[in-house]
C-alpha cells in the first residue's frame, strides 16, 4: 500500500480506534497525541497523519485489532 492510500484509509476511517491504541500502547507522547488525534477536527486530524504517517499506520492496525478483540468479546457476553 502507498503513502497517499494508507493517508486517504486513516482520512476515511473513525480515528477512536487509532486513538485508543496510541492511549492505551503508546510511550508517553503517543498517547497525549493520541488524546489529540481524539479531539482533532478534519484539518488537524490530516496534518497529524501527514506528519506522522508511520506510526500513526502502525496505530491504526494496532486500533483495527482492538476493534476485533472488543468486538468478539461483545459476541460472547450474550
């Protein structure tokens, strides 16, 4: 996947999921931008993925599989 698709995926998609995973795995600094990323409106949200592209990726996928795990947990609750 190239840089300009993995932006236009993070621009696409619901940054909670990002967010979170930067809180809650992240050093010290990733999570406090995690908080931002959080709070960030659509044109800083772009300009932290743009300054950031490669961990705010790896985040995302970190995100994605938290996703899953909430979500298979929710399944079986029932």
């Amino acid at each position: 996947m190239t840089a300009d698709e993995r932006l236009a995926t993070l621009l696409a998609s619901e940054p909670y999921w990002t967010a979170r995973a930067m809180q809650e795995q992240g050093s010290r600094f990733y999570r406090h931008l995690g908080a931002a990323l959080e709070a960030a409106d659509a044109v800083n949200r772009r300009l932290i993925y743009q300054t950031w592209p490669d961990a705010l990726w790896d985040f995302h996928t970190r995100g994605l599989r938290l996703e899953a795990q909430e979500a298979g947990a929710a399944g079986t609750d029932g």
